[in-house]
C-alpha cells in the first residue's frame, strides 16, 4: 500500500516558469509534511515542511499548500531555474515529525533555459 | 540548517564481508536518528529507527540480523551490514532528527553510502 502518492513522475518547466508537485497521502495519523530536493549521488536535502494546522506556508520561492480535508498538498516552486533541476520528495510522517518518513516515488524536474 | 555526515561515502566489498557505516550529527544531538536505503531511481524506504541507549526498531521486511544498528551516543548511529551479497548494493542513508533546540522535529540527511557489494 503506497501511503504517499506523488505526481507527475517527471516535469519539465521553462526557466522562470512555476513548477508544481502535488502529493497524497492515506493515514490521516500524518501531522508533518516535508519536501526533499536530491541531486544525484547526494542525500536528500530540506527544502519547506509544514504541518496540517496551516493550509499554505512560503519560504523565499518554495510555497508549500495542504488541503487536510482532501489528504493533499502540494509544492510551487516560483521562477523556476536551471539550478533547480533535481529530483523532488514529498514525505509524511506522524509525531509532528518524529517518526520515520514515508517518501513518495519523487519527482524529476527538468528546467529548460 | 543542521549538518549530518556518514562515513565511508562509497564502499565496495566482497560477497559475505560485513560493512560498517557511520552517520554523525556534527552540530547538535540527536536523540533519534532514522535509516534508509535507496536503489537507484527509486525512492527512500525507511529501514530503521535507532533511539540514543535502546534497541532499534525495524521496519516490516527488514532483517534486524543482518542489519545492525547501534546508537551509543546522541551523535553517532551506525549501521552494519552483515555478510553482505549482491542484493545488499544500494545506497544508504542516514537522517537524524533535531527534536531539540532546532525548531520542530525536521529530519536532516546525510550526504549517503554506496555499497556495492560483488
């Protein structure tokens, strides 16, 4: 059972452009909602978290929206750069995030120049 | 942001061999430190969790024999892979958790291992 649902697979998005990601979970025992941005050979890196008590949160270009009653949320990254090209998790987890993450499959964002 | 390390970055073994991976929190303590394995273009499976002075607690599927996790400080967790075989390679990531005097319980990652294993 795949508790966190996260599309599309791979995106490709115009320099200055947004690129969104949308992710669903299951387990309404989440509370915390983190995104991951990895480069290939690197570890996971934090880019914006957000618990279920706010419905949107930003951070420089990086906006996360939750929709609690519909189990979803997403990330918008604005003006969007060749930099940002990497891979991109949406995780879960319970105990305000001190439990272990529950990943989504991540999502391959390609910005064009 | 808080910094984790692991040692080695990359390891490559015989069939059989054990492999011993360190992460380290290097600028606060972690009361609980989290580790994944991740095949390639695949996404992160939680395999563990390790609390400071306990046993770790595995995720269904993953074999506590042969993966062995030891937690002896509030900034150090290893991981050993016993007698380790080719389904083994992967790479291996630790994360610890701040839970402290960082804000919330945001987990933070180390750079990863890749073991392979021939």
């Amino acid at each position: 059972q795949q508790q966190v649902k996260q599309s599309p697979q791979s995106l490709i998005v115009q320099k200055g452009g947004i690129s969104i990601i949308n992710c669903a979970y299951e387990n309404t025992a989440f509370d915390y909602f983190p995104w991951y941005q990895q480069f290939p050979g690197k570890g996971p890196a934090l880019l914006i978290a957000i618990r279920p008590d706010v419905s949107e949160k930003k951070e420089g270009r990086f906006t996360i929206s939750f929709n609690k009653s519909a189990k979803q949320f997403s990330l918008h990254i604005m003006d969007s750069q060749p930099g940002d090209s990497a891979t991109y998790f949406c995780a879960a987890s319970r105990g305000g995030g001190a439990d272990g993450l529950t990943f989504g499959k991540g999502t391959h964002l390609i910005i064009q120049p | 942001g808080a910094v984790v390390s692991q040692h080695p970055s990359r390891v490559i073994c015989k069939s059989g061999t054990s492999v011993k991976i360190e992460c380290r929190s290097l600028d606060f303590q972690a009361t609980t430190m989290f580790w994944y394995r991740q095949f390639p273009k695949q996404s992160l499976m939680l395999m563990a969790t390790s609390n400071e002075g306990s046993k770790a607690t595995y995720e269904q599927g993953v074999e506590k024999d042969k993966f062995l996790i030891n937690h002896a400080s509030l900034t150090l967790s290893t991981l050993t892979v016993t007698s380790a075989h080719p389904e083994d390679s992967s790479f291996y990531i630790c994360s610890a958790g701040s839970g402290g005097p960082l804000s919330y319980n945001e987990q933070f990652f180390g750079p990863g291992t890749r073991l392979t294993v021939l």
